[in-house]
C-alpha cells in the first residue's frame, strides 16, 4: 500500500496489498476507535498545541456562541427570511398539506442545527461517480493519502473527514462521522503558517464521500444525507462520464440554485490529449448551463469549473486557491441556507402565488346581498308596505260614504291584513335554492385566483356559513318584514282629515235644511241648500283625490325603506355567516402571502 503523496498517482490506479487503512499519522495521539481519549478529539490537538508552545492559545479555542456575534446586514436579511419562513409555516399548518411543508420545516431545521455550531469552518463534501478521482483529490489538497484509492469499486465506503481547524467536532458530529474517521491535514498545513501567518485553507473541513453512483443502496444513501448538511460540494466528474445523466438529473439539475456553494471540476485531464481538455471543460459548461447552473465568470456569482488532474497535481493548486478564497470569506454556511430556502420557496411558489389578482370584490359583494335580498323577497316586502301605506292614506282622508262601504264589503268578505304569509313548499325550496346559489357565487368569485389550497379554504368557509343560512333568513324575515302596529302619518293628515270632516257636515246640514223644507218645517228656498250639498258631494272625493295624489310620495319612500331595512338585515346575516369567514380567510392568504415575499427575498 502506498502512503506517500508523490506518488499518488500509483494509488489511484493500484489494489491496496493488505487491504488495511491509510497510514493514519496525522491522527491525534492517544485517540481510540472512537476517536475520544478521555476528552474531545480536538481537545487533544489543543493542548499539544499549548505544550509545544509552550502559550496556551485561547485564539485555537472554539468559541460555542460564535453564531451569536452582531449580526452583519446579511446575515440579518438571512435570519429576516428564516423567521418569515417559519412564520409562513406556522400560518399554513391548518390550509397547506403537511407534506407539502415537510420540505421547508427541513430547511428550517437544518438551517438551525447548522447556525448553532462554528461559523468559522466551512464545511466542504467531495462528490462524484465512481473511478471519478475525488478520493485522490482528496488526498491531493490534504497533502496525504487520507481516504484509500484503488482499482476496487467501491473504493470509499463511508465518508472521511479531513480538518484544518480545530473545533469541528460538532459539525462532524452533525455529519454523523465517527472518530476513526476523522484525519487531519499533512503537518505542516495547520491552521496557522509560520509567524503566526495565516495558512491556505483555514476553517476547511473536507468531507470525501461515497460514489453517488455506487451500487450499494446505503452509500448512495449516505451521499444524499451528506449533501443536505454540508456547506458547499465540489462535483468531480471524469472525460468519460461528465455528461452522465444520473448526475445532472438527480444532483446537479435539481442544485442548480445552489450554484454560489457549488465547485465542479473535471479531473483527469492528463489523459486527454491537446486541446482535447479544453474542449471537454467547454462542453461541460455547456451541459451545467443547460442545467441552470450559473458560472460563476467575469466576477458574476455563480459555480466554480475548473480542470485539473489529481493524479499530476496539475490544476490542483488553482483549486486549493479557490478553496481558500472561498473559506476566508466564511459565508459558505450562510449562502447553503440562502439557497436552500430560494429551493424551499420556489417549491412552494404554486401554494402561494399565482401571479393573478384575487379577492373579494365590491361587485360581487353587491350582488352577493342583491341575491340574499332576492331570495327573502325584500322588493315584494316593499311594494306590500307601500300598498298599506297608501291604504291606511285611503282610509283617514276617504269620505264617511267610502268608508262605509269598505266596512260593509270588509265584513263579507274575510279579514286581510299584512302579515308575511308563510311561503308554501315549492317556494320555499326555490328561496333555498337562490341562497345556495348566492352563496356558491361568491365563494367562487372570492377564490378565483388564488393558489388552489386557499381556494378551497374560502370555498369552505363559504360553504360553512350557508348551513343554516336560509333559516336564519326566514326568521329575519318574518320579525324585519311584519308591519308596526301603528303606520307612521305625515303631518298634513289632519288636515285633510279635518276638511273631509268639513265636507260631510257641509253635505248633512244642506241635507237636513232641504228635508226640512220638503217636510214644510223650514221656509222653501232651494237654491242655499242644494249648493251645500254639491260642494259636500264634490269636495269630499276631491279631497279624497287630492289626499290618494299627496301619498303616493310618502307612501313610495315608505315602502323604500322597508325594503331597504329588510335588505340590511339579509344582507347583516349574510356578511356574519358568509362573508365574514371568507375575508378572514382572504386576510390570512394576504398574511402568508406576505411571509412568501419576504422569504423569496
């Protein structure tokens, strides 16, 4: 077996003799299997450390509430879009599938665990086919051969972990990676470089991982658990399989806005003859354009492609520039969630938003309570106040003949009055039929353009608010539409009732004083009581015409108002078991959809 990095290039290609595990050098003294020796595995470096030094270093010391420094402005707009997410959430639990926000309570999840632990490290996974290289990539920028390399396939079957900082425990911890399989850097490659200077690679922790190809359902497994945690991945792909479908649908395609934490690096490039190499490396742009990879070129945001070959170390220098440029700046943990939750969000886009306008409109409130006030009969209401109104008119300013008369045909003919009669069957059921109609209306008319959970949220608290609703109409009906005990009587009413009074006695005292004169009791003279008895006969209906001509006014704007009472009222019971319910889900739409735009950002 190998153990010496010039000549890596052997390993790659060679079956290890014993079959035992890299030289392990570089581990910790006095760890176990477990990688604990009494005490934390980092721990132990630490106090090396000071005893070499003889200075205990409280730099090398990780500080556990790191994660709560002063927030810098983009971490602040990251927790912002953290806190709308879980509100969003918490505010769709009872209207949104649970398996629809499994995805986001992940994201929210994961982004928690990760914000807990050192912020300083930045935890990077290797990933790729199988006969790709990664693991000789890997050894390459730990400057040892840490993870084994060999013609066997599988060749890596658990992820190895390599630190260049300490106090990565915990984010180790979170990978599920045990003690024996964390290694440490060629000496030399610490943490620090001589005078205190910093050394290339500071706060990386390097993950090589299990071929994402492999034909062992647990590594496969193991690769997709990883790849949820780390921070960034760097994709190694070969000449061969570059192009390969598995990796662009399953991995690179659905990743592809997690383009700023993403590295992808053609490997193996020594066996590709003349520009062969280049050609290749345009392709494979091609394909993560495709994709809808952005690269990251001309300083734009984006991927990092590069070419290399582990197996000469061409290239791999590049890269571990690359890489610690890429740790320096320590916001590799910050833009993984900033991702993670653009996926989350652009999931979740069709439950929210649906780029069309929505709400209830005044239109469809008007004609929501036109067909409530419809179905209670709040015209026929009306037109039946207006008649009595005008009848009761009739009645105070008719002549005492008329009157008379009315009495007399009222006492052969049975009583009427105005009550609201109850409807018979077939009316009944077409007056529950309209409210059901009403109500099925503006249920649609407040869900059309909304996503379809809420939709069908204002859809059912609609529904809800009609059970009983036209009961309830019934009875409103019945107390708002029953007549008052005493019609209400303009102020001109006396007075007319006075001059029809008027009238009479002119008509009766110029009909006793010509009886009289008939029966030779008074003095013939024809002319004085024939005349009274005219201005009687013809006054008494022209103040009766005049009286009928003067009501139609009051009595109109009575019947207005009953109407208009008795469509408050139906309209009042609607709003409260109808409209009511539907805006309050139209409000909490509004509200989560407010969360939305502040977790897109």
């Amino acid at each position: 077996m190998t153990a010496v990095t010039d000549h890596i290039e052997h390993a790659e290609h060679a079956e290890h003799a014993d079959g035992t595990e890299p030289a392990e050098r570089v581990d910790p003294p006095g760890d176990d299997a477990d990688g604990s020796a009494g005490g934390a595995w980092d721990d132990g470096l630490i106090a090396r450390r000071a005893a070499d030094s003889g200075v205990f270093d409280l730099e090398a010391v990780p500080d556990p509430y790191a994660h709560e420094d002063e927030l810098h402005g983009a971490d602040a707009e990251l927790v912002a879009r953290l806190d709308a997410l879980r509100e969003l959430v918490g505010l769709s639990r009872a209207r949104v599938d649970g398996a629809v926000l499994a995805e986001a309570g992940h994201v929210l999840d994961r982004a928690a665990a990760r914000r807990r632990l050192s912020d300083r490290h930045t935890v990077v996974a290797i990933a790729g086919a199988t006969g790709s290289g990664k693991s000789t990539l890997f050894n390459a920028l730990a400057g040892v051969p840490l993870s084994e390399t060999g013609l066997r396939r599988p060749t890596t079957s658990a992820p190895i972990a390599c630190s260049w900082t300490d106090g990565a425990a915990g984010l180790l911890d979170r990978l599920g990676i045990p003690g024996r399989l964390r290694r440490r850097p060629l000496q030399g490659q610490g943490p620090q470089g001589p005078h205190g200077v910093d050394a290339p690679l500071k706060g990386l922790v390097l993950v090589d991982l299990p071929d994402h190809d492999s034909a062992a359902v647990a590594h496969r497994e193991q690769v997709d658990r990883i790849l949820e945690l780390v921070d960034a991945v760097i994709w190694v792909v070969d000449p061969e399989k570059y192009a390969d479908a598995m990796l662009h649908e399953r991995y690179l395609r659905p990743l592809a806005g997690h383009a700023e934490v993403t590295f992808v690096v053609l490997n193996q490039v020594d066996r590709l003859p003349g520009e062969a190499a280049d050609l290749v490396l345009d392709d494979l742009r091609r394909l993560l354009d495709e994709d809808g990879i952005a690269l990251g070129e001309h300083g734009e945001p984006g991927a990092t492609v590069l070419s290399l070959s582990a197996l000469t170390g061409d290239g791999v220098d590049e890269l571990r520039d690359s890489l610690d440029e890429f740790t320096r700046e320590q916001g590799a943990a910050a833009r993984r969630i900033a991702a993670d939750i653009d996926a989350a969000a652009l999931r979740l886009r069709p439950v929210y938003a649906t780029g069309r306008k929505s709400g209830l409109s005044e239109d469809a409130r008007e004609e929501f309570t036109d067909r409530l006030a419809d179905a209670v009969g709040a015209e026929a209401a009306g037109q039946a106040a207006e008649r009595a109104w005008r009848r009761n008119a009739n009645k105070a300013c008719g002549t005492p003949w008329l009157r008379l008369w009315r009495w007399y045909e009222g006492r052969r003919s049975p009583s009427t009055t105005l009550t609201v009669r109850p409807a018979p069957c077939d009316e009944e059921a077409t007056a529950r039929q309209r409210v059901e109609h009403a109500v099925r209306i503006v249920g649609e008319r407040a869900s059309a353009g909304l996503p379809g959970p809420w939709g069908q949220a204002v859809r059912e608290a609609a529904t809800r608010g009609a059970e009983g609703l036209p009961e309830a109409l019934d009875d409103l009906a019945v107390s708002a539409g029953s007549p008052p005990p005493r019609l209400p009587r303009p102020g001109w009413w006396p007075v007319a009732v006075l001059a029809q009074i008027s009238m009479t006695i002119v008509q009766v005292v110029g009909g006793l004083w010509l009886l009289g004169q008939i029966v030779g009791v008074l003095d013939p003279n024809l002319g004085v009581p024939v005349l009274l008895m005219l201005c009687g006969i013809v006054g008494g209906p022209c103040v009766e015409w005049s009286c009928r001509m003067a009501a139609k006014g009051p009595a109109r704007r009575y019947g207005l108002d009953a109407e208009r009472r008795l469509r408050e009222t139906a309209a009042g019971c609607g709003r409260a078991r109808v409209l009511d319910p539907v805006a309050a889900e139209l409000l909490r739409y509004r509200e989560v959809r407010e969360q939305y735009v502040k977790v897109t950002g």
